[in-house]
C-alpha cells in the first residue's frame, strides 16, 4: 500500500502537493519558487515519490527547455490526487467546527432541470438562520453525478430516471420536466402546436450526448439515433440554443430552462405523444453521517418536497 503521496513531510507538504504543484506550473523551477522551496529540494521529493510508485510520472523537458510534462501514470496521479485533496479540505473544513455554528460547504450535482428552484428555495430558506453555509452546483449528467457522489465529493445530486435504492437514499421530485423540441419561430415546425415523432424524422436534430447514447427519447423516436440526421449534440442547452438561434437545426431537450418568452426568436413545441423526465435527489446510502449544513439542508429540503407534494 502506497502511503507517500499523502503522507505529509516535515515542512506539512504531501508528496501529492508537490507533484500537483509541478503539474499546474509545468516546471519544477516555478513549482519550487511557489513552494518557497529549493530546485533541488523539490526534485528530490519527486524522485522520491517516484520511486515509492514505482513510475515514472513527469517527462523532463530536453536541454534548453524547462518545461515538463506528465506520464500517463502522471495524469492518473495527478487527477486522483486533486480529487482526494478537494476530500481531505472538506473532511478538515466539516470536524474543526463548534457544535454551535452551522457553517460550510454544500456540493450538489446535476443535469440542467427547471428543478434547481427547489434547491435553490431550500437554501433561500436557510439563508437568514445559516448564512455560513455556501452551495457549489457542478453541473453534469446523471452518470457525472453518481461518479462524483460514489467518491466522496457531492453532498447530493439531482439524477433523471429510476434510482438504484440499494446505493441511493432518494428523495422524490413531485414535479417533472417535459421533453419538447426547442426551435426558431420562423420555423417549418412552429406552425404545430406539438411535435409527433415522424415530424423529426427528417429535420436536423441536435440531441443531448447522453440521449446520443440511447434513452427514453430514442423509444420514444420509434427508430435508431444513427437513422437521424444528428446536426449536433450538445452537453449545455444553452450551447444548443444559439445553434438553433443560428439555423443549424431543431434542439431536444427540456423545457423552462431556456427563456422563450418576450423578444426571443425561439420557441419550444412539447412532444407527441407526451414524454416526461423523472427526477429523484439522491445521496449515498451508505454514510454513516452528514456534515452539519448537509443535514440541516436535507432537513429543509424535506420540508419543501412535502409540501409540494400536497
């Protein structure tokens, strides 16, 4: 078992801070300078950790270039360190407060769904009786969000579609998000109120790379992605809005997260038949404890789901 990356040193470096710090700058001169350390003194440290690993991590730069870069083991490294040290900050951050104060960080994943209002009512809720705690949203897909809770760094995440109940605690969404299809409003399409399945048959679409992969759209599409004339997929809707904006095709996704109201030049057709995304809140299963402000937040969170559900 491999200790020496975080196993701090007399100076109160990890082996792992050092590498990171050589990584960013991309040089050991400029590394150690932001160390307050000799060249020698990091390069020993280095060579240390290397040694320990039994890899080669960085690649020195050649006689008159200084730059380095990493190994493939070096980038591995280098992502894991960085996400066990944003951990390790968090774990110091949550047990060095009083009993009394209520304060830190609240990380949350999610897709882009008009129900960030929920969290966002929840924390609007606590703002005045907890204003030390602060919310980090990192956006992604559902499978984004799992990866980042199983590791220790979200506190909940927003995921669409069923929920494994032997990993997850969930917490359902009483409201759904509806599939539609975001266009221009000169449009061939905005003439219909709605939007069937043959109507995108033949259009350029621009879909979601992970409805790309295939999902509750493709069964609804009644026929396979490689049929489809796939303009574009995109990650962001709002990316995906100004390729519409510009012509470039008709965008699937979700509706209330773009504004099409007032002097917007797009509009948004609901699909037909109806299609509707599930969403839950989950959080590990598994954890033995929450930190103070995740336990406070879920306790208002609660509050808010039941009551929208009645």
């Amino acid at each position: 078992m491999y200790t020496y990356p975080f196993r701090r040193s007399s100076d109160g470096i990890t082996g792992s801070q050092y590498f990171l710090a050589i990584a960013r700058e991309q040089s050991i001169i400029r590394a150690a300078e932001s160390l307050h350390l000799s060249q020698p003194t990091l390069s020993t440290q280095i060579k240390n950790l290397e040694e320990e690993l039994g890899k080669q991590l960085l690649i020195r730069g050649t006689k008159g270039s200084r730059k380095v870069t990493l190994t493939d083991e070096g980038m591995i490294l280098r992502k894991r360190a960085e996400e066990i040290l944003e951990l390790v900050k968090k774990t110091e951050k949550e047990v060095t407060l009083t009993n009394d104060i209520v304060m830190g960080d609240i990380l949350i994943g999610t897709g882009e769904t008009d129900a960030v209002r929920i969290l966002a009512q929840a924390a609007k809720s606590l703002q005045n009786t907890a204003p030390g705690i602060h919310y980090h949203i990192c956006s992604g897909n559902s499978t984004f969000v799992m990866e980042q809770l199983d590791k220790g760094l979200l506190d909940f995440g927003i995921v669409f579609g069923p929920v494994d109940l032997t990993k997850y605690n969930a917490l359902k969404i009483p409201a759904r998000d509806v599939w539609g299809v975001l266009m221009r409003k000169d449009s061939p399409l905005a003439l219909k109120e709605t939007i069937s399945p043959a109507d995108l048959w033949e259009q350029p679409l621009i879909i979601s790379q992970q409805e790309e992969k295939g999902g509750a759209l493709t069964q609804w599409l009644k026929c396979q992605i490689s049929d489809l004339n796939i303009a574009a997929t995109y990650n962001l809707i709002f990316n995906a809005s100004l390729m519409v904006d510009e012509g470039l095709g008709y965008a699937v996704c979700l509706d209330k997260i773009i504004n099409t109201t007032g002097n917007s030049g797009l509009c948004f057709r609901p699909l037909n038949p109806g299609l509707e995304a599930e969403m839950s809140i989950i959080m590990e299963k598994n954890i033995r404890y929450y930190s103070k402000p995740a336990e406070k937040y879920i306790a208002v969170l609660k509050k808010h789901l039941n009551a929208d559900q009645t």
